[in-house]
C-alpha cells in the first residue's frame, strides 16, 4: 500500500498519505516544544490498507456524506441500489473513501491525486445517476494542514452529490492531560433527530447552553450526532482544545460549502470527529419529504471547488 509523506522544510511538520486507500491522510505529525506529536488518530496497522477505511484518518465522503437509507434512493424516477457491509442496515459514506486513487503530482510539503468513477471502478456506474471526478491535494504549511478538493461531472447526466470530510482529532492533545477534560466547539445551533440512525427531518433547535458554541468539556459524553451549524455566512471555525497545555486543533471551512456537521466520539475514546458535511445524510428521502437537504446537484461538464484548513495552535 504505497503512502506518500509531505513535509514542510521551515517547521518540520509532515503528514502522511495513503493513496491506495481512499487518499487518506492517516498523520499529521506537528513539532511542539517538548517534542512530535501525530494530530490525527489511526488505528494500529491502518497503513497496511487492511484496517477499516472509515475508522481512521480523514476519510473522504463522496457523493454522499454519511448514510444512505437501506442502500438505496431514488432520482429522476429511477431506483438505485448502492452496494455495502451486509452487517450494517445502511449504506455509508460515499464511494471514494475505500478504493485506490492515482497519483497526479507529488512535491516536498503538497501531494495531489485523483479518482475517476468510469476510470477507477466503472461498477459505480451502475448505482450512482453520473460519472464523476474527484482531484484533492494536501499541503502542509508551518502549522497548517491545507485541503482542497474539486469534484467534475464527467458524465452526461445532473450529478447529485454531497460531501463531508471525517476526521479523528487525536485525545488527549497532551500526553498528560485526561479525555474527558478536552473541550469541543462548534457553533451548532440545531440538531437533526434521527431514527434507526437516520435523520428523520425533525429540526430541533438547541437551547444555549447545549449549542457547543462557546465550549463543551467532552467529560463522558457520547456523540454521533448531525447538526445545523449557525454560522450562515464567512468562515466556520471548530476547535479541539486542551485547556492543561494550552494546545489546540483549529478546522476551518466556509460555511456555503459546509452548513451542516456530524459530531462523533468513537467507542474507544481516542479520538474525536468533528466532520463538516454539505448535506445531511440521507438527503434523497429528505428531499422527497419536501425538507431541504442541502443536496446539490452538478450539470454536466461543470466542476465544484471546496476545502478546509487544520492548523495546530499551542496559546
């Protein structure tokens, strides 16, 4: 499983990248005064490309974010059926995040790589309404881990899509510091109720004090949980802090891309996700319950350009 290892010069910092398994960023391995530390979270042997696709790193979700109910939809008046992990109800998380990507440019600190539905696995053909390409690029710079990715419809028909990033911030962000004492915030202002893990188009919104926006002690709370984020214009800024050490992850998008985010605490506690999503999962039903998904939908030929920055910050 071939991964490719960026690293910036100035600052030291490197990231590595496991092309062969849905371009996934599995390290981000920051200099701090006492020493390296890996930001992001993976499991053990997660570079043999055996370990669960999803599970690990910044698994990219396309065209769909989250999941799809009983693997199937329907658009334009015809049904399709989406191949998945027969032990879940659900199909989950796209296409992209489990299959090889192909090496486009490599440099010191930046990789870019891309995949092709008719290209890399014509099968996806068969349960998706278009062909699609997806080219993303990595680069580390000083602090910061930046991402872009553009998404073209190569195919002759409206491409319906949505996308969400999913990453495991690693806990604690200090070797000393406790999990349950890091702090997350998010500025969410609605939750989306959901039933069978599905989002059911209830809208709730959220009192102040459960909003996220001005800081939440993770303590022993549980999470995996769609929400609607308040910010309605500019930039979103989500951060991962740990109050002890002063350290900090900052994730920043713009919020035309992203409105929505998933909040999720794996069972291990080692990590958490905060992971920007243009639409809520499931957007098909939604939709055909008259409920804004946020799903969008590219015309043949046109692209689609989005991205967010990681930066690790010690105050």
């Amino acid at each position: 499983m071939q991964t490719i290892e960026i690293r910036d010069a100035q600052s030291g910092n490197s990231a590595k990248v496991l092309l062969g398994l849905g371009f996934n960023c599995y390290e981000w391995n920051v200099q701090f005064d006492d020493g390296t530390r890996d930001l992001l979270w993976a499991e053990e042997g997660f570079s043999t490309g055996e370990k669960r696709p999803s599970g690990s790193g910044i698994p990219l979700l396309f065209p769909f974010p989250g999941r799809i109910g009983h693997a199937q939809f329907k658009y334009d008046g015809r049904t399709y059926i989406i191949p998945h992990d027969p032990s879940r109800p659900h199909a989950l998380h796209g296409f992209i995040f489990d299959r090889p990507w192909r090496l486009v440019e490599e440099s010191d600190a930046k990789v870019t790589a891309a995949f092709q539905a008719s290209v890399d696995d014509p099968s996806i053909l068969n349960c998706w309404p278009s062909d699609f390409a997806v080219e993303a690029t990595y680069e580390v710079v000083g602090p910061e881990l930046r991402f872009s990715i553009t998404f073209r419809n190569t195919g002759y028909d409206p491409l319906p899509w949505g996308f969400g990033t999913h990453a495991y911030f690693r806990l604690p962000l200090h070797e000393n510091s406790q999990v349950g004492e890091s702090v997350l915030t998010a500025p969410v202002d609605g939750e989306w109720k959901l039933d069978d893990m599905l989002p059911t188009g209830e809208l709730v919104e959220l009192p102040a004090e459960l909003s996220l926006s001005a800081g939440q002690q993770l303590g022993d709370l549980q999470f995996d949980t769609p929400y609607r984020l308040s910010v309605t214009e500019g930039e979103v800024t989500t951060v991962v802090a740990d109050p002890a050490s002063g350290r900090r992850v900052v994730q920043e998008f713009a919020t035309e891309h992203f409105p929505q985010a998933v909040i999720y605490t794996p069972g291990d506690r080692q990590a958490v996700c905060i992971e920007p999503y243009s639409c809520v999962p499931d957007p098909f039903r939604l939709e055909e319950k008259g409920i804004a998904s946020g799903l969008r939908v590219l015309p043949p030929g046109e692209s689609y350009t989005m991205g967010f920055v990681l930066r690790a910050e010690e105050v």
